[in-house]
C-alpha cells in the first residue's frame, strides 16, 4: 500500500465522523491539493488557513526556536476549524540541499445544533 491510498483512507475516515462538512490539504504553497468541501469554499477558507498558520508558526518559532507549530484550533459560532501542518525536511538533488516542505490538513466541523 502506498502513502497517497493512506493518505485517501485518513480523509474519508475523518470526513466520516458526525459534524464533519469536510477537509481539505493545502501544499507548502498554500494552493488545494486535495478536498472534499465544496471548491469555490476550500478555497476561501484555504487561503485563509493557510495564511494564519504561517502566522501562528512564525510566532511559537520566534518565542523558541526549538519549537513548532503541530495543531491549531480554531472555534467560531458556527464552526471548529482544526488545523495541522505538517513540516519536514525534504533532500534536494546531488547537493543533498535541504528545503522545509509540508501540507496543512484542514478539517471544517459543525459545531452540535448548528446546521
């Protein structure tokens, strides 16, 4: 099994749980790699999404620089946002240069009695 089927899994059995209205991974340059909300709404809430969590992780990273983002939450009267970026190193060309790469998982969740 290759990592994109675990990928695909993962995002079905989070869209599956009670409230879910969908998910969406953003790339390291904040453009929708995969979703399952409605386009023209992964979109609007990805771009904003993405933008905070580069905020949010500058801020931990210049308080400590040992430190890094790993989950923001974000609770509005209608809505949860979860958010999880994922960072890692990734090894370029002969060089061996290294380049910090990840995705940002979004998931945008009804919060109970809201429709």
């Amino acid at each position: 099994k290759d990592k994109m089927s675990d990928i695909e899994e993962s995002l079905k059995r989070i869209t599956s749980h009670n409230g879910v209205m969908g998910v969406a991974v953003l790339d390291d340059a904040g453009k929708l790699a995969r979703y399952s909300l409605p386009q023209e709404m992964a979109e609007k809430y990805g771009e904003q999404i993405f933008m905070l969590q580069q905020i949010a992780r500058t801020a931990v990273r210049d308080v400590d620089p040992q430190n890094d983002l790993t989950y923001l939450r974000i609770d509005t009267k209608r809505f949860e946002i979860l958010i999880a970026p994922f960072w890692g190193e990734v090894k370029y060309g002969v060089t061996g240069a290294t380049k910090d790469k990840g995705y940002t998982l979004f998931v945008l969740q009804r919060k109970p009695g809201q429709s």
